[in-house]
C-alpha cells in the first residue's frame, strides 16, 4: 500500500428510521437561532474510536484486531432515549442523543479500545456512548437551547439492532465532512 494519511474511526451506523425522529430534534432547535452546526443526517453515527490520521498499511492492523475482538460480542440491542451537551450545560459546544441499555456497547467500545491500545493509540479516558446532532462554537440562546434538550430528556426516539461496525475515511471540505467506508464487520 502506502504512507499516505488517512484520517479515519470505528463508527456504529444509524437506522434510517431514527434519523427522522433525531432531526425533529434538530428541527425544535433551528426554530430559536442558536448558532448551531448540525450534523447532516448522511453522517450521523456512534463513534467508538477516533483513530485520526493513519497510514494506509495500519488499516490491515486495525481491521485483525477488530476482527479478533468482536469475534467475542454479539449483535447489540439499544434504546436510543435522552438528549445531553458537552462539556456542560453552561458550556455547550456538543449537543447529543444518548443512549440507554448501553452496557454491552460499553463492554463492546471497552475490549476495542484494549485491542487498539496494543497497537498503540491512546486509550480512552471514559466513554460515554452518544450521537452528536449539532455543536455551538458562539452559543447564542442557550437557555432557549437547553429548555428544548430538556423536553427531549425523556422521549425515547427508539431501538435499532447493531451487527455492524463501520470502519470509516473522513475527508475535511469546506462544506463539512464526507464520510466513507474503508470497511464493514459484522458482530
């Protein structure tokens, strides 16, 4: 292959049905203004690890070892329920959608994580499974931002089966990412 960079992540995809329910979300929020950047709906996914820039040849690597991991796990059901920002409320920069009856995602991300560790990323400090739906670099209304979050807190959005994990490329335009896949295992 080669040395060329590629900067790249291990993602879970989003059923399409979903989708339309997380944009109602995204839709409340562009209502008030906020200065939001939202995640278009063709890049929404669960990240469980942000390699960063890769050489071509290190591909092989992480594909063997995702492999061997997930040769341990079974295909995951989760609920898809609650809203959320990082860092903090009083300091938002990512809004989100959580997830609950997270733990075999957490397990699942945790074996990952070792495995990519013995090839020499960092580990993760704490995982906290989420899909972002929009980030804040100059909040504006964020009282407003975090009272529609608030109506969300409790409304699940619904289920979806993971038996896929997606290798992905990222490409930085200046129109936003573009995602593709590199390649795709099956729990």
């Amino acid at each position: 292959m080669g040395s060329s960079k590629i900067r790249s992540f291990l993602a879970i995809e989003i059923d399409i049905d979903l989708i339309a329910k997380i944009q109602k979300i995204q839709n409340e929020l562009k209502n008030i203004n906020a200065n939001i950047k939202y995640i278009e709906e063709e890049n929404m996914h669960f990240t469980l690890k942000f390699f960063g820039e890769i050489t071509e040849d290190m591909i092989e690597e992480i594909s063997i070892a995702i492999k061997e991991t997930i040769a341990n796990h079974q295909p995951i059901n989760l609920s898809i329920k609650g809203t959320g920002t990082f860092p903090n409320e009083n300091n938002i920069k990512v809004l989100w959608v959580g997830i609950t009856n997270n733990q075999d995602l957490i397990n699942l991300q945790k074996d990952l994580d070792e495995k990519f560790n013995e090839l020499g990323f960092k580990k993760e400090k704490s995982y906290i499974p989420h899909l972002t739906i929009g980030r804040m670099k100059n909040p504006k209304n964020k009282s407003q931002v975090k009272k529609i979050l608030d109506s969300f807190k409790d409304i699940g959005i619904g289920n979806m089966k993971i038996a896929k994990l997606y290798l992905k490329k990222s490409e930085l335009t200046p129109n936003g990412p573009i995602y593709s896949d590199i390649a795709v295992f099956n729990l």
